[in-house]
C-alpha cells in the first residue's frame, strides 16, 4: 500500500560509481549523460592509458568498458582494474560470438553488452549489480 512500484523501477537500487571506457566521442557522450541521468556518479576515459591511470586515483563499483580501444583492449582494462580493486565489467562489444564472451570472461568480464548499446539491457545489468 506504501510504496508505489513504478518508482522502485525508474531508479535504480543506488548509485554507482562507473568507469566507462569508450573511444567513440558520441558514444561516450550519450553513455556518461544517461547514466547520470539515472543518477550514478560518472567517469570517463577513451583510451587505455587514460582509464588505468583513473583507477589507479579512484574507487568504482563499475567499469563499463569498449574492448576495441586504439592504444590496447579492454581486456587490459579490465583485468588491471580487478587487481587493483573489487569491481564488476561490463564488456562493450560489436562482437557477440561465444569466443568472444568466453574471452571477456577469462579477462574479467562479468558481462557483455553488443553494441549498439540497448539502454535497458544496460539499466538491467546495472540493476543486477546494485539490486
């Protein structure tokens, strides 16, 4: 009777702290201010280099990554970013073979997302990290 369930659907369970990882300017733009508009705290890189220097500084809860960036893989982005702290990927991929899945898994991946990025696929994954 309290408590209206159209509510606990539009916002997710809390914020997250996210990573996105992105060397597509109009993809990263659209990802980072969706996500804040969902009202998580967001970071952003488009590189290799640029993302592992950020979480060497900062704590996240997720790092939503593209695995094809031009100066490594998010493979090495995820995987770096596991042994530094406890953190969920998410893969960002035009790939969606079963090796392909199986590699981000063995990187670190605890997801995979085909793009073009379906936003409620995202917003459930999300949900099922910060229930």
């Amino acid at each position: 009777m309290g408590d209206d369930p159209t509510k606990t659907l539009s916002k997710p369970g809390k914020s997250l702290r996210i990573l996105v990882v992105e060397d597509h300017g109009d993809t990263l733009q659209v990802l980072s201010r969706l996500l804040r508009h969902f009202g998580h705290e967001v970071s952003v890189a488009d590189c290799t280099q640029s993302a592992l220097e950020i979480v060497q500084s900062k704590q996240f809860d997720v790092v939503l990554c593209d695995v094809g960036l031009p100066d490594g893989s998010g493979y090495d982005v995820i995987s770096q970013a596991k042994r530094k702290q406890p953190v969920k990927g998410v893969a960002l991929t035009g790939f969606d073979k079963d090796e392909d899945i199986r590699r981000g898994k063995e990187a670190g991946f605890d997801f995979h997302l085909t793009k073009p990025v379906d936003f409620h696929e995202l917003r459930t994954v999300l949900g099922q990290i910060a229930p």
